[in-house]
C-alpha cells in the first residue's frame, strides 16, 4: 500500500487552508539563532505553526528563521517523492522538524520509521539534525494517543532525532483543564490553541529552554508574525509542555 492511500485512513478531513511552501531564508534571516524546515502536511500549516514558534521564539529574545513545506495528506513517502532531498540541500537548516499523521497503527509505526530514517540521512549529510514531531489522534480516536507518542518518539530514537512530544502535551494540558478546546471543529485539525500548545513545545525542545516564565501574551518583534494570546490557558498551557518534554524528551 503506498504512503498516501496508508495516511488517508487517518487523515479524515480534508484541507482548510492552502499549503505553504517558503524557499531558503536569505539576508538577516540567515543569521537567526536557529534555522528550522517544517516537513509535513495541514497539521503543520494550519494556525501557521512555524510561525507561532516564531513568535515564541522572538518574544523570548530569540530569533528563529522557519521554511516549510506542507501539503495536504502528505507522508513522509509523499514528500520524499516529490523531491524534498533537494530542498533540504538548498536550506541547508540547522533543525529538520518531520511530521505525518497519527502513525499509531504498528504498520504505520514501522513505516513512519523507515521514512524518517531515509530523510534523516539527508538532514545529517548537510549537518543538520532531525526532529519528529509528535501529532495526535482524531478525537474519535483519543485512545490511542499513546501508541502515536511511542510512534513518534521511536522514530526519534532512530534517527538520534529530538522529540517533540506536542500531543502528549494536550493530554498533560487536558489533565489539568478538561475543557480545554485544543482540536479544531472538526475533531481532528487543531484549533488555535492546540497549535499553540505544540508551538510553546517546538521552542522548549529546540531552544531547550523552559517556557514556565513565559508570558500569557506573546508580541512578536517581526511584523506580521502572529501575536499569540494564551489568556485564562497560560498556566496550565505552560505547565502542561513542561511536564511532557520532562516525561518524554531523549537524552
């Protein structure tokens, strides 16, 4: 069964934004503490993840340059056909962020591994370092967030990668605020606060640095990046990204 018929069967809902694709960073972007490409498909694009890290990023005085290339229902097979080799030669990141569907199934599992090992070898061949980012299950699936943490965080491990356990952060963040909306309205995209809460978790695994003393609302120095706002959420949101990396993060 190829890449994308095997994602279809949990990716149940179609786009609701355009895919984005940014080229290399130039001029002063260049520069930034952290350069980081996002592969993945809507749940990367949708909220604009890499441009909330971003904005977490410069509020903490940080600077982060961030590329993408996501497209609807894409795996990782999916993005390897289409020629991402290439373009991660030409970004020549400092941090390769990975991210397919849920992969809980143990086929699935095993494939996201192996294609994650085979676009791991091209992120290290340009000295950069992969990252797989943990998603999270439809909510008619909320058993199984689990086997996508484990799913995830072996891929990791076999790529000597960094995980970025952003789902198990929603269920550290549901733990202490069970109405917390963090899936979008249709019960698998994230809302804006669900973005957010894998954003704040991106920054703590790839500055590795706390997000505790992080402020409710977060003004970003570049404009036009997004301001994020956590409101009454800010406490438990924090708290929650800091229990997840501490439970799960490789050392």
């Amino acid at each position: 069964m190829g890449g994308r018929r095997r994602l279809a069967a949990v990716l149940l809902s179609t786009t609701v934004a355009p895919p984005l694709a940014c080229s290399a960073p130039t001029g002063p972007e260049a520069r930034a503490d952290l350069t980081v490409l996002f592969i993945g498909n809507s749940l990367t694009y949708t909220n604009d993840l890499p441009d909330l890290v971003r904005s977490i990023a410069e509020a903490a005085g940080h600077s982060l340059a961030a590329s993408q290339l996501a497209y609807p229902n894409y795996s990782l097979e999916d993005h390897w056909n289409a020629g991402v080799a290439a373009a991660i030669r030409e970004a020549r990141p400092d941090v390769v962020v990975m991210q397919q569907g849920p992969s809980s199934l143990p086929e699935n599992q095993i494939y996201l591994r192996a294609w994650a090992d085979t676009l791991a070898q091209v992120i290290r061949e340009v000295g950069a370092r992969p990252a797989l980012l943990m998603v999270w299950p439809d909510r008619t699936r909320m058993d199984y967030f689990a086997d996508v943490r484990d799913a995830y965080r072996q891929a990791a491990l076999a790529t000597r990668g960094i995980f970025v356990p952003a789902g198990q952060a929603w269920l550290e963040a549901w733990a202490l605020d069970p109405d917390l909306a963090l899936y979008g309205p249709d019960g698998f995209h994230p809302s804006r606060l669900g973005s957010e809460v894998a954003a704040l978790t991106l920054f703590r695994a790839l500055f590795d640095r706390s997000v505790a003393e992080l402020p409710d609302r977060m003004v970003p120095v570049t404009g036009g990046l997004p301001t994020i706002d956590l409101g009454d959420a800010g406490e438990v949101v924090r708290a929650a990204v800091e229990a997840a990396v501490a439970g799960w993060a490789l050392h």
